[in-house]
C-alpha cells in the first residue's frame, strides 16, 4: 500500500514513516502541511493519505475535502489530543479515520486496515447510491414517455409500455433510449 504522509513536525514524519514501514506499507512521499497536496496526490498516486498534525486548522479541512470530492482516497488524521468538534469537522472533510497520538507499527497497521475498509465501503455505498439514481431517473424517462403515448395514441399505460418495448427491441436499444427518443420526437413537433 502506498502512503502519502503529510506533517510539519521531522521528528514525528521519522516515526510515523518507520511505523508505516514497519507496518509493510511503502512511502510515496512525504510533505509538510503547506506542500500542494493536490499535485502531491497526482505525483504519486497513494493508496492512503495520512496526516499527522498536532492541530489541523479549519482551512486545512476545507482543502481535505475539496481534495477529497475530486480524487477521493482514504484519509488518516492523526492528532496530539482529543477534539471532538475537530473530529465532527475532520470526518466532514472525508477522513476515514480519526485517531490521538500514540504511534506503534501495530497501531500504524490497524489504522491503515480500518482506513481502507471504511473507504472502499462508502465508496460501493456512493456507487450503488448513484446507480439508483440513475435507475430511478431512467424509470422517469420512461414513464414520461408511456404518458405522452397514452395521450396521444389513446393507449391504456400497458399497451404504451408494450409500444416502447416493442420499438426497443426492434431498434435493438435499451427501452429508456427508446423513451427519450420518444420524448426528443415529441419536443421537436412541438416546435
């Protein structure tokens, strides 16, 4: 697994570097907190980002976050001590986990094993969440297009949903491409 380790503190990078090593993951680089993580993540292509400060700034967040929507990654922030509207604020950003000072390669492991397993899960979430949308969206079209041939041909909603499957077949298209074909058609003999 490569790790992209942002933190100011040498001493502290050395420690989290060496557990991380000793934990069997590979360093892709490490940054302080005012580097580009953007071209950072670009450079070189972590698996995980952990971040090691003794207390991230809100605009720090901020920039996770947006970071986050565009390349999303599992994201660690390890602090010097508890803060709970800091943890609220961190897990907004897209940190996967949030844990307090305390390094040990055992420790190092299971944070990056949690990190990831969180990750991956709301990633499948999000997908299978945009799926639905796409679902719904698709079953929309089509329902839209049933009406206006009920409306129009005088067909009962079963004999307009036979209409749009018989034409898909015949076309060789999926029905909501036939349906919004329907619709284009309709909105163009509309003008």
């Amino acid at each position: 697994m490569r790790v992209l380790v942002v933190d100011d503190d040498g001493e502290r990078a050395a420690v989290v570097e060496a557990s991380l090593r000793e934990a069997g993951a590979e360093i892709a680089a490490v940054l302080g907190i005012d580097a580009d993580l953007r071209a950072a993540i670009q450079a070189h292509r972590p698996d995980v980002i952990i971040v090691d400060l003794a207390s991230p700034y809100r605009d720090y967040l901020e920039d996770l976050m947006s970071i986050n929507q565009e390349t999303p990654r599992p994201i660690a922030l390890l602090v010097g001590e508890e803060d709970r509207p800091l943890m609220a604020r961190a897990v907004k950003a897209g940190v996967s986990i949030y844990a307090v000072d305390g390094l040990s390669a055992k420790l190092v492991r299971s944070i990056m094993e949690t990190v990831s397993g969180h990750f991956h899960r709301f990633q499948k979430v999000n997908e299978e969440l945009e799926k639905s949308r796409a679902a719904l969206n698709d079953r929309k079209t089509i329902e839209r297009a049933k009406g206006l041939l009920m409306a129009h041909r005088d067909l009962s909603e079963e004999q307009a949903y036979k209409t749009l499957r018989k034409m898909a077949m015949d076309q060789n298209k999926r029905l909501v491409e036939v349906a919004e074909a329907v619709l284009s058609f309709a909105e163009l003999l509309k003008r």
